[in-house]
C-alpha cells in the first residue's frame, strides 16, 4: 500500500523536489549576500550614532526581499493542502476508483491512513527544509531586526512550518472527503487554509500565553523610534514601538497615547501636532510632531512577551497544529469507514 502511495504520488514529489533545489540555490545566494551586508554592517559600528545608520541601512535592504519571502512560504503549506491534499481522495471517489480498492486486503482506514502518512511527511519534508533554508538566510537580519515575532516571520522561521505542512494536508484531505468533488474541494482548502493563516497570527497567537504589561512614557526621543503614528481609522495611536528593558519582545497590543490622568488623547489634539506642529528644526523620524507629543506628558500601556519566549511559541503553536491535524485525521477515519459506499 505505501508502494502504490508513492507511485501515485511520484511526479508532485519530483516537482517539488526541483521547487525546492532551485529555492535552495536562491536562498543560498541570498544568505551569503546578507551574512556579507552584515559585517559590513558591524564594521561601521564605531560610535552609536554610526552603528544605528548602518543598523537602518541593513534593515532597508533586505526587509523588502525577507517580508516576500515569507509570504510565499507562507502560500506553500496552502498550495500543498489545495493540490496534494483535496485530490487525494476526492479524485478517487469522484472517478469510481476507491471502489476497487475497497475490494482488495486493504481496509478503509489502513488506505486512508497510509495516503495521508505517505503525503503528509512529503509536505512536511518540503516545507520543513524550505523553513530551514529562509531561517538560515535570514539569521543575520532577524538578529539585527528583531522582527522574529512578526506575522509573517513567526510562520515562516523554525519549526511551525511544520505543523502547517501536515494540518494543510489533512484538511485538503478531509474536505475531499466531505465533498467528493475535486475542483470544489482543491477552492475550499485554499480559502479556508488561508483563513487560518490569518486567524491564528491576530487571534489566537496572542492568547497562547499570558503576556506580560508595562507603561511607556511617549518622549520626544521615544516617539521618534516608533514606526508609525495614527491609522486609517484614525485616534492617537502609535505603533512599532520597542521596549527598551526588553529587546525583541513582541509587543501584541498598545493603547492609545494617553495623557497623564490616563485618558486618551483627544483625536484633535493628537492630529495638530500631526499635521500642523511648533516649528523647532528637531531631527528624527517625526521630527516636530515628535516635539509636540513630548510636550504633552503621554504613555502607552502595552502587553507583551518577552523574545526568550520564542521557543515556547513556536512550539505552543506547532503542537496546536499538530492536535488539529490528529482531530481531523480520526474524523476523516470515521468517515470513510461509515459514511462512503
């Protein structure tokens, strides 16, 4: 049976195969490139001033490049789940084949059990080493960006891949299963595993832990190293912040500037400073608007974990996936013993 698996899984193996050989090569290149870009880097780290310019400067280069990189990770559990998994059965079912198979030794769950083993470690083996080789490239940069816990990089670095690989796969499967439909089944998994992907980073990710709090003053100096200040939907907001007792923690939530008394700042106050400030000639991000805020005795109130609690996440979250994947495993079992004839 796990012959017969691997035959009928033989040419998406090899095209995966060559994907990822030529991804390798790719991120290779990439990796030297930046390990290069990064002594380069420290050698201009003569006074502080000098080392957070070049610091900036290396970030700039390659942020870009890493964020779409991680993305495209990021699509390849999906891809896997919508082509390797929803066909999986589906295409038996729908063209009249799993009949045949029911008639043999083998059991429908021992048929079921063994194509999802057989396709599920392929998905982890791939996206695994292809987990490894950005995680690799990127080494440098997450040391000096801090960005590990970002959306996007959380779920392209170590081993969480992992645990996307084999619930993509078991879910495209079962899906298949409910269906019967290939086309049908392949839309749905690729809807709903990207739904996911969405859902756990922003909702569920956060509440994994308790996360730990603190009270920032918002000084000029402060301000000027946040990334972003407002939103589209407007409010005094302020965002990318770091916590300077604190390097690389992952900061999940930050309220709005606050003043003294611990009230909000009014949207109206938070906007003169925004678009119409005391001319001072400050340097920095923000320059005046940052003047004017830190004039104004504010704070933020912010949740967060601190950067030794990586680990911990990565595989709080790969143990989640996996216990998903087991769930929908012993219901894809169930079903196909009792309900397919």
């Amino acid at each position: 049976m796990i012959w017969l698996s691997w035959r009928q899984f033989r040419v998406q193996a090899l095209v995966a195969a060559l994907a990822l050989a030529l991804a390798a090569a790719y991120l290779g290149h990439l990796g030297l490139d930046i390990r290069d870009a990064h002594d380069a880097y420290r050698s201009r780290c003569e006074t502080e001033a000098d080392c957070a310019e070049a610091a900036a400067q290396f970030r700039s280069a390659y942020q870009n490049t890493l964020l779409f990189l991680a993305a495209g990770l990021a699509l390849v559990p999906a891809v896997i789940g919508a082509f390797w998994g929803a066909p999986l059965i589906a295409r038996e079912i729908e063209s009249g084949t799993h009949r045949l198979v029911w008639n043999q030794s083998v059991t429908r769950r021992r048929w079921l059990l063994t194509k999802l083993l057989v396709v599920g470690l392929a998905a982890m083996a791939v996206t695994g080493a292809a987990s490894a080789l950005l995680t690799w490239a990127a080494g440098p940069f997450d040391e000096v960006a801090r960005t590990r816990f970002g959306a996007l990089e959380f779920g392209a670095r170590d081993i969480v891949p992992l645990g996307y690989a084999a619930l993509a796969v078991v879910l495209g499967t079962v899906v298949g299963l409910l269906l019967r439909r290939t086309l049908p089944a392949m839309a749905l998994t690729l809807v709903a595993f990207l739904a996911l992907q969405l859902l756990v980073p922003n909702v569920v990710r956060p509440h994994l832990m308790s996360p730990e709090t603190a009270s920032l003053p918002m000084t000029a100096e402060a301000i000027n190293q946040a990334r972003n200040l407002g939103s589209i939907s407007g409010g005094a907001t302020i965002g990318g912040l770091e916590l300077p007792e604190a390097p690389g923690a992952w900061i999940s939530h930050t309220s709005p500037l606050r003043t003294a008394d611990g009230a909000s700042l009014s949207e109206a106050t938070f906007n003169n400073c925004l678009d119409s400030p005391p001319e001072t000639g400050a340097g920095g991000r923000f320059g005046d608007t940052a003047v004017c805020l830190g004039e104004l005795d504010l704070h933020v109130d912010v949740s967060y974990h601190p950067a030794e609690r990586y680990w911990p996440f990565q595989w709080a979250e790969t143990t989640l996936y996996l216990a998903a994947s087991a769930l929908l495993t012993a219901f894809g079992l169930w079903r196909v013993h009792r309900r397919l004839g």
